[in-house]
C-alpha cells in the first residue's frame, strides 16, 4: 500500500467513527424550559408565600432534565429572558428554588449572569 492509500484509508475510517459516533445531546430547549416553568409563572409575578405545587414539580423536573453545563446555561438563558417579560417579584424568584426544595445553579432573575455557570 502506498503513502497516499494509507492517508486516504485513515481518512475514510476517521470519517467512518465521526458518523458513527453518538453525538453528544444538544442543550435543552427553551420550549421545555418554559414548559416546565409554565406553572410558577402567576406566583412569581402576583403571588406570595409557598409555590404552589406544581410549580415545584415542574422545577424540580427542569433540574433533574438540565443535567449537564450546557443544559444549565441554556436554560439559565431561557429564564432570564423569560423573567424580562413577566417580572418576577425578586425575593419570590430568589426564594423559589428552596421554597420547592430543590437546587438550581443560578437565580431566576433578569440579572443573571449565566456565562459563569459551571
């Protein structure tokens, strides 16, 4: 086998594994965020007191589906642009991931800086 048919062989086997290899998922879409969020929307904006519960069940689905970095900060991204439109009473936002007893790597807020999300 000559030099050239070496190259061109590792190329094909190369371009073979590429296509073949399990491609890694792509981050998580807005639409679920939202999705997900849908239920707190109401209480963040007019509420008080407790989330009511299935708000806490649809954040408690969105950390559990925001699994790695990627995921996080798109849906870090998804919400601050979210909590534009609705604004949130700040300290129910804040609150809201203890409130449900959960852990979110950011704060529901139009101020976050989710860059720094690791």
């Amino acid at each position: 086998m000559n030099s050239s048919s070496v190259v061109v062989a590792a190329m094909a086997a190369i371009m073979v594994f590429l296509l073949l290899a399990p491609t890694s998922d792509s981050a998580i879409s807005c639409s679920d965020v939202i999705k997900d969020l849908r239920p707190c929307v109401s209480y963040l904006s007019k509420g008080s007191g407790k989330p009511p519960s299935a708000c806490c069940a649809g954040a408690a689905a969105l950390q559990s589906a925001a699994s790695t970095t990627a995921d996080k900060k798109a849906a870090c991204q998804c919400i601050k642009s979210a909590s534009k439109s609705i604004n949130p009473k700040p300290q129910l936002a804040q609150a809201l991931p203890a409130n449900c007893g959960i852990s979110l790597p950011f704060a529901v807020s139009p101020n976050v800086d989710c860059s720094k999300i690791t």
